[in-house]
C-alpha cells in the first residue's frame, strides 16, 4: 500500500478506528501532560474507551466528528489521531485537532498527517474551512499549523486553565478554498 490516494502518502495512513486501538487510546487519553492541550479532567476507563469504540460511527454528518488514526504505512503502527468536531454542515466548516505519539514527534509525520487531513476534508467531505484552538506557548503546532495554510486570527485571552493560572489560546483557521 505504498501509493499515493485519499488517506495514504506512501508513508503513513489516516484510518478509522479499531477495537484494537483500545489500549493507544486509552494511553494517549490518560496521558496527563496531554491534558494541558484540551478539556480534559478526568482519566478515562478502559470500559467507556470500549464504548465508544463500539459505538463510534465515524460519520461526520450524524455524530458531527471523526476521528481517524494515523499509523506507518508498511507496519500499521498507530503514530497519531487526527480529527474533525464540531461540524457544521449550514457553515460547511469543522474545528480540527491532531495528536503525534511523543515517540514519533519530529518525524514529519504531524506534516503528512495534516497534509492527508487537509486533502481529505477539502476533496471528499467538502469542507470550506478548518480551524483549530492552539495553546499560545505552544510554538510547534503553531508553526505546524501556519505551515499548514492556516492563518491566526484572533488570541483569546485567558481561554484556558491549567491548574490555578490561565493561558492564552490562538484561534487559527484555514480556508480550503485556498491551494
């Protein structure tokens, strides 16, 4: 499978989820310095990660997201998580994140799993746009992003907590319009 198409660069793939992600899943949700970078509170349970696995319909126009994992082409190994959330089908538009494994962080794979991501929501969704919500400190998705095509547009100020303090989180959008 080493061709270029919708969800594979002849590197890594973007696929939808599997019962066997569960134990990555349930790695990647637990991990603790992850949730500086999301809502987070809470550790999730091997049984509610099972759930929604069973009950994931990876249909964005029902459940309004999609998740997909990004894993190596020639050995399957799951690497990161790209998704869309919050869809709007009446403003064709959808809030997007993205995860790499800190053991695959500067690889390229945050690049390609973007890339796919992009292309994706662009020529098979038909999304007219993607933004996402970047902590303000963070200076490599930031630059992952602009990198991307996506340009910042606004700072909210105090947006979110970690622990006792506030932070900054830049809103960044994409018009895939552009090329």
């Amino acid at each position: 499978m080493n061709t270029s198409s919708l969800l594979h660069d002849g590197v890594i793939g973007l696929r939808a989820l599997e019962p066997t992600d569960l134990d990555v899943l349930y790695q990647w949700e637990n991990d603790t310095t992850l949730w500086t970078v999301t809502d987070t509170v809470a550790p999730y349970s091997r049984q509610v990660l099972w759930q929604y696995l069973e009950n994931y319909t990876a249909d964005i126009y029902k459940s309004h997201e999609l998740r997909l994992m990004a894993v190596m082409e020639d050995t399957g190994e799951p690497v990161g998580i790209v998704d869309l959330m919050n869809y709007s089908s009446l403003n064709n538009r959808a809030e997007m994140g993205l995860l790499i494994a800190s053991a695959h962080r500067g690889k390229g794979y945050g690049e390609r799993a973007l890339a796919l991501l992009l292309d994706y929501a662009r020529n098979h969704i038909g999304l007219r746009q993607l933004y996402a919500y970047v902590a303000a400190d963070n200076a490599t998705c930031l630059h992952l992003l602009h990198e991307g095509g996506f340009s910042t547009v606004g700072t909210l100020r105090q947006w979110r907590r970690r622990g006792v303090h506030y932070h900054d989180v830049v809103m960044l959008q994409r018009l895939l319009t552009d090329r």
